[in-house]
C-alpha cells in the first residue's frame, strides 16, 4: 500500500478491468504478451483480440471483464501499457473533472491529494516506466503525455 499521501495504491478491486472496448494493444504488448502466453503473435491477435480499426483491441468476456481476468489479473506481469498506466490517463492528467469521475469509478485514487499532485505523480510514473508517449506511436492516445504541463 502506497503511503496516505501517494496519488494512487491499486486495491485489485478489478472496476478497471470491466467494460467493452476499452484496451487497444500497441505492438510491445501484443508481442509481450503472445511471449508470455507462449504463443506466436499470429495465434495471440487471432484469439485474444478484435481488430478495432486499424488496432488490435483485446476481447472482453460475455459479462463485460477483460479475457484475461479472473479475481485479479492472470497475465500481470505481462499486462498491456494501458492497464500499467491506470488510472494516470491523459484524460485524468489535464482534467480535474475527469480526475473526479475516476475517484467515484476507483478506490484505489486517493482523494486526499489534489488534482495537481495527481497530475505531478501521474507524469513521473509515467515517464520512469516508460509509459507515456508524444503520439509517435501505435500506443493508445490515453498514453500521450504531449501538450500536458510538467511541474
């Protein structure tokens, strides 16, 4: 558990883990997770994604939870870059009330710090696991750190 004044601490609750359509797969994770499957890429994208557009999006269940959840995270070690970043979004990192609508959504942001300390630790956690991107990439636009103020 992070400390009281620590931004965020998952709780493993698994709300971040529900809902159609949310987690598009940029090549590294598709790649880092084909690996950790022990299959080829072609087998991975073939039945664990959906094309989504021009992106792989991982499939979700029948009852909505991502494929690979099961009382937690069974690929964890291997999860794609947006489920490492959560909930340090660009959404969350510019808009105090996106931040808001995500400490209703999730137990684990603590609503003790303001939006800006939020903002400041998303951008570091970001940027020291290479999580964050200037929209050059495949990575998923929640990813883009261009344009955010750093402090």
């Amino acid at each position: 558990m992070a400390s009281e004044n620590s931004a965020f601490a998952c709780r493993q609750c698994g709300h971040c883990c529900e809902g159609e359509g949310g987690i598009i797969l940029a090549s590294k994770d598709q790649i880092r997770l084909a690996d950790h499957l022990g299959l080829t890429l072609d087998a991975f994208l073939e039945r664990f994604s959906r094309p989504s557009g021009d992106k792989a999006q991982l499939d979700s269940r029948p009852d909505g939870f991502c494929i690979f959840f099961d009382q937690g995270c069974t690929v964890h070690p291997a999860r794609p870059d947006i489920c490492r970043a959560w909930p340090f979004f660009r959404g969350n990192l510019l808009d105090a009330s996106s931040w808001e609508l995500s400490l209703e959504y999730c137990p684990g942001i603590n609503p003790k710090v303001s939006h800006e300390t939020f903002a400041r630790e998303g951008l570091n956690y970001l940027q020291e696991n290479a999580l964050g991107h200037d929209g050059d990439t495949d990575a998923p636009n929640a990813l883009c750190v261009k344009g955010i103020p750093r402090s």
